[in-house]
C-alpha cells in the first residue's frame, strides 16, 4: 500500500488519543506487538502497521482495516510494548 502524506488528518490523530489515552507517538515501530499477536496471521495491517497509519493521519486506510475486528483482545501487544503504548 502506497502511503500518501498529503491525506493526512490531524484530526483523526488528536481523536484516537483522546478516545483511547494513547500517545500514538510514543511508538517507535519496534513492531513487538506485530510479533507477538497470535491473530496476526488472519490481519491484512499488522498491529504495528494500524498505528502507524494512525501517526500518518491515514484515518480512510486505517478506517478501512479487518485488523481491528479479528483483534483476540489477549494485550500480547500492550504487555510487549516498550513505550507501553496500547
């Protein structure tokens, strides 16, 4: 998927963070939640890849993505994370 900076949304951004209590930022894109999620395999974005796109602004893509529906809510990521970023 090709990424385009010019559809960014800051919006979305300043949305996800306060919906969730996450700063997006903080993640470096080490991708250990990507790594360690035992429903990876079914995701066409990878854990890592969402949050990704939601530092970006990409907020249609990140919108679009199965990865959030098939999430096993198991916090593999949340407890793998360095930057504890959930």
């Amino acid at each position: 998927m090709k990424i385009d900076n010019t559809a960014c949304d800051a919006e979305f951004i300043k949305e996800v963070e306060r919906i969730s209590g996450q700063k997006v930022a903080d993640c470096y894109q080490c991708g250990k939640c990507s790594a360690g999620c035992p429903a990876g395999y079914a995701m066409d974005l990878l854990p890592d890849k969402i949050i990704r796109f939601v530092q970006l602004g990409m907020k249609e893509e990140t919108l679009k993505s199965a990865t959030p529906w098939l999430c096993a809510s198991c916090e593999t990521c949340s407890t793998r994370c360095p930057q504890e970023v959930e």
